[in-house]
C-alpha cells in the first residue's frame, strides 16, 4: 500500500521519471523471488490441483 501511494503521489507532483523509477524497482522486488522460487522448484503450484485429495482430481 505504501508503494502504491509513492508512485501516486509522484506521479501527482509530476515527477514521472521517479513514478517510472519506482514501478520498474517495484515490479523487479515483487518478480525475482517468484523466478528464484520457480528455479529452485519451491514455486507453489499453480494447476489449480490444491486441495484434490486422489488421482481422480475429485475433492
């Protein structure tokens, strides 16, 4: 949430070049631990089979 008003409040002083800063930082911080997580094969899974208690995919 903090990050958000960041971004808004300098897009709202019209610092668009910080704005723009921000999100790239913003976006790379929140990526690169799903892609480490991904190449270590810790990523949760994401088939939607959460839940499926056998082989038949019935809950």
């Amino acid at each position: 949430m903090w990050l958000a008003g960041a971004v808004g409040l300098s897009c709202g002083f019209g610092l668009w070049q910080i704005a723009g800063l921000g999100t790239f930082l913003i976006l790379v911080v929140v990526g690169l631990p799903h892609s480490i997580e991904v190449k270590l094969g810790i990523a949760a899974d994401k088939n939607g089979d959460e839940g499926k208690d056998d082989a038949t995919g019935r809950c």
